[in-house]
C-alpha cells in the first residue's frame, strides 16, 4: 500500500492564509481581533510556544497583547490580569501559557477567564458545550487533528476511530469530536486490556499516549489512517511522535509526519478560534 503523507504544515498554511483574508475583512468592518498571551516564568519551551503565537497573529492581522511576567509572580496578580483581560473590549482571546509555575492553581485561573475569550477551550463552560454539542470554543490541538481528517478528505462518520489516550487537553475532546463527526469511538488508556486488538479494529487511530513511537505498523489494520498527536524525543533527541512512523509505511493508508503534522494545525486552530471569539463578541 501506498501510504500518503498528511502535511500539517501545508493545512495549517492555508487555514492562516483563509484566516487573513477573514480578518482583512473584519478590519475594514472596523473590527480588529485581539489575543492576549500570559506567560509567567522562563519555561524555554512555552517560551517558544509563544513566541510562535505571537508570529502566527503578526502573519494574520490579530492585534497581539503579551504579558511575560517573572515566576514570582502570585496567583492573586495573575487574576487580576484575566479580569482586566475580561473587561478589555481590544481583547477578544485570553491564552494562558500552561504549564504554570506551581504555586498556582492552574483551573482557578482557568475558571477565571471569560468562556467567551477562552481561546484554548479548557474552561468548564467550553468542555461541557462540546459534550453536549452546543456551539463553543473548541480546544485548539483536538480542533486540528478533526481539520486535518477533513481537509484530507477522509470520512469519520461510521468508521471505527480509536483514540489512544484520555487526558483532558487531547485524548476526551478528540474523542468526543470524532463522535460528532458521527464515528464510533473506542477511548484507550493505560488500565486498557489487549490494546493491540482494539486498535487493529481501527478505521482511524489517534494516538496520545506521549509515548515515543508507542503505536508500531504491527498494530494496525491495513488501510488505517494514523494521527499522531504525540511529541517526544527520541533516544538520539530526535523529535518524533507516539507512533512508530517507519513501520507504519506500507500498511498506513494516510499518517501524519511529527514534527509537520498535527503540531502546526495547534496554532492555526488557535489562530481560528481567535477570529471567531472576535465575532462572536463584535456581533458579527
Ligand atoms: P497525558 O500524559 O496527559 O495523557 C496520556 C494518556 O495516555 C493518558 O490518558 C494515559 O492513560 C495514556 N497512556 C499512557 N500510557 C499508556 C499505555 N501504556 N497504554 C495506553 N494508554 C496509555 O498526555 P497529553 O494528552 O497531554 O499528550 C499526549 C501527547 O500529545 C504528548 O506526547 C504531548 O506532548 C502531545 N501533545 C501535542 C500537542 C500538539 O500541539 N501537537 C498538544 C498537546 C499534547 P491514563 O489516563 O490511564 O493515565
């Protein structure tokens, strides 16, 4: 079999370059998208993280507010900063870089964001409308994995989509977009029995697990579709996914490559629900 590569980075290009044309439009309705990014500490990789954000706004036309705070920073000042954030009409998104420094309590400052502005869809709010399947902010990395199935072109409704993993921020919203889609959906986790077979039953797998190369080709059934959410380093620190790439080849009927596959549809999805909270919010 032939398997064909999915290209993350070509997706994500084109979602930006749709997206800029959006917002060229919002702008002359007099409508300027605005993101607000809260970093505290110096995490090297949230460091990057953001300043890639910041990038991707810069490339569109959404008005970047940042706030790069030291780690001492306290959860009362960060609060205070999503409140002013809330009240602030340039703003129309809220990011929170995560991790945090550990002195403070991640889901009050979560709970404390507008839903309207939570741009990274992890307030209550937006996780329970996704559960019920009423309009919301859909979080940005599971968003990008159901975009890249749709503009590959592969059908989700009635195939059998198995997810490898069940954290909050990947494998439960996946999961609970696949069912959307209208697949039926096996969820995995660690307690899981004869992982093997259940993912050999797979139409789609998608693989969460932060495992390195933790689904091999030997696993799937022939024709599967491969996403790989993962992003690990290997024994050489090579970056490299949850799945085995090399033996998926010839059995996989698409897989995404890590790094250039589900990665940058995160901030391009980012980039979405940016223009849509500001939409949403100017009445548009
Ligand atoms: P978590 O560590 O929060 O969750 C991992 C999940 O995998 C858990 O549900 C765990 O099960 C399950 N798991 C662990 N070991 C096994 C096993 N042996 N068999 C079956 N299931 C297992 O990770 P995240 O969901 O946050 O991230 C997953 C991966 O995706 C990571 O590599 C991360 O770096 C990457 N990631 C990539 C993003 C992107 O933009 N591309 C964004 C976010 C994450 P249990 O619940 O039982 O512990």
């Amino acid at each position: 079999m032939n398997t064909q590569m999915i290209d993350g980075k070509l997706i994500a290009q084109t979602i930006k370059d749709e997206l800029k044309v959006k917002v060229e439009t919002l702008k002359n309705q007099g409508l300027t998208p605005g993101l607000a990014v809260i970093l505290v500490g110096e995490n090297p990789a949230s460091q990057v993280y953001v300043s890639n954000k910041k990038k991707a706004c810069e490339y569109i036309g959404i008005k970047s507010f940042s706030y790069e705070l030291p780690s001492e920073t306290t959860e009362k000042e960060v609060l205070e900063l999503v409140e002013t954030l809330n009240n602030d009409s340039a703003v129309h998104g809220i990011l929170v870089q995560l991790p945090l420094p550990k002195h403070m309590d991640e889901q009050k400052i979560i709970l404390k964001i507008d839903p309207v502005k939570d741009v990274d869809g992890f307030h209550p709010y937006n996780v329970g409308a996704l559960s019920i399947g009423l309009n919301g902010l859909v979080s940005c990395t599971p968003a990008g994995v159901i975009e890249l199935l749709k503009r590959t072109n592969i059908e989700i409704q009635g195939k059998n989509c198995v997810v490898v993993g069940r954290s909050n921020i990947v494998g439960k919203p996946v999961s609970l977009l696949l069912l959307r889609e209208h697949g039926t959906v096996t969820i995995c986790h660690s307690r899981t029995k004869n992982l093997h077979a259940v993912v050999g039953q797979a139409d789609i797998v998608i693989a969460a697990v932060g495992i390195a190369k933790f689904i091999s080709g030997s696993m799937l059934k022939p024709g599967a579709v491969v996403i790989d959410v993962g992003i690990n380093r290997d024994e050489n620190g090579k970056l490299c996914g949850d799945v085995d790439f090399e033996s998926c080849k010839g059995i996989a009927s698409h897989i995404t490559p890590v790094p250039g596959g589900v990665g940058p549809m995160t901030i391009a999805m980012l980039m979405h629900n940016c223009v849509l909270a500001a939409k949403n919010q100017g009445g548009f």
